[in-house]
C-alpha cells in the first residue's frame, strides 16, 4: 500500500521540507513538500539522487573494526555491541591517563547537535566543534560583533528586495529550494541582482548586472561604496540615526576609500562603483547586500563580512521588508518557553575548561564557542597545545578533506591514538578510523525536532520513511550506547525518538501526533516583523548596530583598521574553491547518480593565461603550492579573472570502499595553506598561490 511521508531532507545542511512517497519499504519519489507553498512541489538533483543513496551497497553498511594500516581499507565486520564496546574501554584507558579532555568531538551541525554537545559536557571534554567553523565561522562573528545575532538566526526577505547584491554567494547552485522559488518570482517582477565574483558562475549569467572582481577585492569595494552612500548622502539618515553606533567614525574612515582608489584593488571601474551605490540606494530599504554563506576566503573575513552588514545598515534594510531580518522564534509567536534541550542540564564541573581552540578564550577570543575553531585540529594534535589530544569522534563530518593542507591534516591524524567515525558513507576520515559506527541514512532514521525560526516561525519534524536497509543505527542511538557504557547515559533519558520529541515539547501545548498531517506545526499565520522605528531587539551592548564592536573593542581588536593592498605574485594563480549543483561538500561525490552528473573536478584557469602555459582544455596539468602538489585537467575558458583558478570543492577521494569517486580529480585541501582569518578563526580557502603546468 502506497503512503506519503512528509519530513525532512539531509542530502545537505538546507533540510528542504520534503514528502516521499512510499510502498512496500522502497521509497518511490521524493518531491517538495506540498504544505509548504514556496516549496512548488520541487527539489534539487542532490534530493533526487536520496534514492541512490540510500540503496547504496558502497555505504558504510555495518559496524567495522580496523584491523591493517589507516586507510588500507582493511576492516573486521563486527557486532554493535562489540564496536560499542571496543570504543568505550578504549576511551576509558586513555582518559584515565590523558583525562576526557584528551577527547575531540567534530560534527556537521544538524538536528543532533544539541546531543552531540550534550555528550562531550557528561564525559567532562570542552572540546566540540563543528562544521559551520571552517564554512562559516568568520560570518558568525561579524554577525555578532554588528547586531548580536549569528548568520544563523538573519535572513533575507528574498520576496520583497528590489535590488539583492551577491558577492560569490552563487545561490543558483548552493541551493535553497524555498528561498530560490521565491527569488526567481522576484527577478520576474523586476528586482535587479548584482553579483560580484571573479568567476562567471551560473547566478551570475542570472543577473542584471554582473562584475568580474579581482579575487579578494570585496573589501575594498565595499569600502568605496560606502565612500560614495556616505558623500552623495544616499543613505537613511533616519534610520542611521536611530540604530547605527560608530557612524561618525565610519564616515572618517571611509574618506580615503574612494571609487578611483578601489578600481586599483578591483579591477571594477570607478564609474560602476558610484553606478552601483546610486542604484541601490534608490529603493532602499529594499536592498540586499548578502552576507553569504561560506565565509572562508580570505584572512580579512570577518572585517570583510562586517563591511556587508554595515552597506545594510546604511540602506536601513535590517529588520525592514525586501531587505534582512531577523528570524522569529517561539517566543515571538507568543509562546513562554522554547524546545527544551539536553546541553541545558546540569553536568558535572571540567577538571579542565581549556579548549584545544582557544575559541571564546585565548586563541579566538570572540569567536563562538559554541562551533569552535575546527582550523585549529591539526595544530592541536601535532603540538599538544594546550595538553595531548588522543581521542577524535568525528560525526558525519570529514576534517581530512575538509580544512586547508590536506598533509598536515593527515599527519595529524594518524597521530591520534583512536579515531571514532560514524557517517552514511566513507570519506577520508572516515577510512583512517579504528573504528566505523554506521549511521543510518536519513530516509531510514527520526531525528530530533528543528526549531525553524524564521518569519513565520515553525517546528519541522524529520521522521524515519522506511527502515534500515543494513545493519545502521541513528546517531542519537549510538550516542547514548557510548555515553552508558562511558558512565554517563543518564544524560540522555530517552529510548526513542518519540521518546526525544516529548522531551523538546515538554514545555509546550504541542503533541507529537500534530506533526503527522503535514510533517511540521506552524507557529504564525502572520510574517512577525518588529517595529523599525523603535521596536528592533539588537543583541549588542548598545541595543544599536555597532560599526564601533563593544565585542571587538573590548578584546582588544579594532572595528576598522586600514585597508591592506592586496599582495601579488606574478606567473601565480590565486586558487578558488566553491560548489555546483550537484554536490554537497565532500560527502556525494560517490553517490550513484551524482557521480554520473560530476564525476570529478578540473582546474577553470583563464584562456589568455592558458595559451601563454600552451594549456588547452582538458590538458593533464600538475598544480603546485606551499602546500602540495597533485594533477588533475584543465578547464581553459574565459569565464574567469586572468588571477583566479577555480576548482570544485569534495574530490580527490582515494578511499578504497569509494570505488566511484576514487582517484577522481583533486581534493582542493591539497593545494590550501595553512592561512586563517585570525579573528573569527575560518580558514582563508582562497588565499593560496599556486602555479600551473602543462604535463
């Protein structure tokens, strides 16, 4: 008998509303969830390609012990309470010498996070870090250190904007099903978009306007906007001042900023520069400068990320329609108390607070502890900074492939006394591990609730559509199998995933069963927008925007320092990395269908530089940096700046279970130094120099 199911996807961290249909255990079709308007019944091809995966005899299918060298592929099938057994007496002999703060936990955030967290607080480690760090970390805390809020809890009024300008946020790819629906509607209507990138990307043949920058030029374009909005006075005065602190000083600032000083930095001439200024401010507050998504070009990004929201501030667009808001949550809809969470109870005191990071301490003192500074990995294992990390639990997320040096990362590693992996697939991390703790794929699995703060605010439910198709368990099972057998299961008082539903409601007049129609509970009816004259619930210390950072100033850190020219290397190429369409970070490259649409990446270098390397397309080439070196193909084209290369982010995979994508192009993480934004603590994943040769 056919059924809908109605949950949520994980083929990436957007958790897209989904509906699967279903008939005899085998999932039939998955489309967008029909509930959800903006939705249109549509989903990307990594959500089409769910099907492949979870069918995928290439998945981690069972519990594995290793039993030959790290990433031989050599593994002893094993019992779940065998492996969960193995695990914890190996914890418990190396805390016993080491402490439990000898212990790393690193996850790709999601619906478990809030466990995850949980867990390494009831085994006494301070040591928790997330994805969200290397992607997005230096956004976070220009978020913060502007309005009090993270990048987490802002977005973008798609809808209603009348001018949205991009900067490498190429959201025609990274998609948001919802949001994308929503903005197409929009530029139908109209609504103009601007993207800036050195690289012509899919978004960018979308958009009216399009600027080839110079790579890691942003910044001192955006300080040239600001040059122009402050002079012509473009700006909203009254909404300037009401809400920004620091305006003075900015407009001291910014004098020496000017469009004919930027078009040296960017290769964007000044003319457009005042163009652009003049345009936007047209329909302010109706504008979008977007802040993005991942934050972790240059060593500059968290001042780079600040000067987006200041463009935003000046337009008056924060909190106003058709430009940012701020998102709404439980108590906004009226409600007295929010999903109630493990990591609020009580744990037992640290013998050892330090974190292996520094985040929120020492190293990163602004950063947000509560993502870490996942850059710090491999310097805290190879130098025992500030004590020996021996214990590594690496949850759906693949630090190998994932931050910059691919052998540093790797010599770090095999460092590690006990690797702990638990993921749907085998990645690079995942192959050097001990031992492999299968999770089942999210079609097969309930995850805790999501609270989905938004405008119209709502809980979203992801709930199991079929079962097990191998011997997997969810994540939220396996961590609480470890914490019993670590002395700490009392922590997590559930047996179910019914059972952690009722635990998140237990405050709220929500039941369970209210979900089951349409796989969410909606809390406003109504978009919940706060009063824009006086009724915005700044985070900062001033209640107002802060172009002068109380958060940054008081540690130490100047809100705006000089602008610092950009360094040049002839004969060079400024290495690039981002996404497509088809893949998710490092994770689907071995998937079934996805492998057939991208297969591997090649290196986009520009033609003009190509023929002067006699390079033509498809050319075998070695590419070369501080860091490493590999081969992989060229993609000679004229799409991109004469100082950029570009590669897709994920491949470069040589783990022997991953026999699609293995030996497929190269890991982008090879080529990357070790270059950071010191302040926020992401990683500057477009900052490297490589060469190029002709093999």
């Amino acid at each position: 008998m056919k059924r809908v199911v109605n949950t949520l996807c994980f083929m990436c961290s957007v958790r897209c509303p989904i509906q699967v249909e279903v008939e005899n255990n085998q999932v039939l079709r998955i489309r967008g969830n029909p509930h959800v308007p903006a939705m249109n019944g549509g989903i990307c091809p990594k959500a089409a390609a769910a099907i492949a995966g979870l069918n995928d005899n290439q998945r981690v299918r069972f519990p594995l012990i290793r039993t030959g060298e790290r990433g031989s592929g050599q593994w002893k099938r094993v019992s779940w309470t065998e492996a969960l057994d193995y695990t914890a007496d190996r914890c418990k002999d190396i805390f016993d010498k080491y402490g439990a703060k000898s212990s790393i936990y690193c996850e790709r955030a999601n619906l478990m996070s809030d466990i995850s967290k949980s867990f390494q607080k009831a085994i006494g480690s301070p040591n928790h870090f997330t994805h969200d760090t290397v992607c997005k970390g230096s956004i976070n805390t220009a978020c913060r250190s502007i309005i009090g809020y993270t990048d987490g809890q802002i977005n973008a009024d798609w809808t209603n904007a009348k001018h949205v300008v991009l900067y490498g946020r190429n959201v025609f790819e990274s998609i948001e099903i919802k949001a994308m629906n929503s903005f197409i509607s929009a530029l139908e209507n109209g609504t103009k978009l601007t993207y800036i990138d050195p690289r012509v990307t899919i978004t960018a043949a979308k958009a009216t306007d399009y600027k080839m920058i110079r790579p890691g030029g942003d910044l001192a374009l955006n300080y040239a906007l600001m040059h122009v909005i402050i002079e012509e006075k473009l700006y909203d005065a009254q909404y300037v001042r009401r809400w920004v602190e620091g305006f003075e000083e900015l407009c001291s600032f910014v004098i020496p900023y000017t469009p004919q000083w930027a078009e040296k930095e960017t290769g964007i001439l000044a003319e457009e520069i005042v163009s652009l200024a003049r345009e936007v401010s047209k329909v302010k507050p109706a504008v979008v400068f977007h802040y993005g998504y991942r934050g972790s070009h240059h060593p500059t990004e968290t001042y780079f990320r600040r000067s987006i929201l200041i463009l935003n501030a000046l337009m008056g667009s924060i909190e106003s329609k058709g430009g940012l808001f701020i998102k709404k949550g439980l108590k906004d809809a009226g409600y007295k108390a929010g999903l109630k969470t493990f990591s609020s109870q009580k744990f037992p005191e640290m013998e050892d607070t330090r974190r292996f990071d520094g985040c929120g301490q020492d190293k990163f003192p602004i950063a947000d502890p509560a993502h870490g500074v996942g850059f710090m990995l491999p310097h805290a294992i190879l130098n025992e900074d500030p004590y020996p990390i021996k214990v590594l639990f690496a949850f759906r997320y693949d630090p190998l492939l994932s931050n910059p040096d691919y052998n540093t990362n790797l010599k770090a590693l095999k460092k590690l006394d006990l690797i702990v992996a638990s993921d749907v697939n085998f990645g690079g991390t995942t192959a050097l591990a001990d031992v492999v703790l299968p999770e089942s794929f999210f079609l097969e699995r309930s995850d805790p609730l999501q609270m989905g703060s938004s405008l119209k605010p709502a809980i979203n439910r992801r709930t199991a559509c079929v079962g097990p198709r191998f011997d997997t368990k969810p994540m939220w099972w396996i961590v609480k199998q470890l914490a019993d057998r670590l002395g700490a299961g009392h922590y997590f008082p559930y047996e179910t995933a019914e059972d952690i539903w009722n635990y998140q409601l237990t405050d709220l007049d929500i039941k369970i069963e209210d979900f089951d129609e349409t796989g969410f509970v909606s809390l406003s009816d109504k978009a919940i927008w706060w009063d824009r004259n006086d009724g915005i619930k700044f985070k900062t210390p001033s209640a107002k925007i802060e172009v002068l950072s109380n958060l940054m100033e008081s540690h130490g850190i100047p809100s705006l320092p000089p602008y610092e020219a950009l360094d040049e290397k002839p004969g060079a190429f400024r290495l690039m990395c981002g996404r497509c369409v088809a893949h998710t970070n490092v994770m689907t490259q071995n998937n079934l269908y996805l492998n057939h649409l991208v297969p591997e990446n090649r290196l986009w270098i520009n033609d003009r530089r190509a023929k002067e390397l006699g390079i033509t397309n498809n050319d075998r080439i070695l590419v070369e940096s501080k860091a490493g070196k590999g081969e992989m193909c060229a993609y000679v084209t004229d799409m991109i700046h004469p100082e950029a290369a570009f590669m897709l982010h994920g491949f470069g995979h040589v783990e022997v279970d991953s026999k699609r994508s293995y030996g497929k192009g190269a890991s982008d993480a090879l080529f990357q130094e070790r270059l950071h934004d010191k302040i926020g603590g992401s990683p500057a994943l477009d900052h490297s120099w490589i060469t190029v040769t002709k093999i």
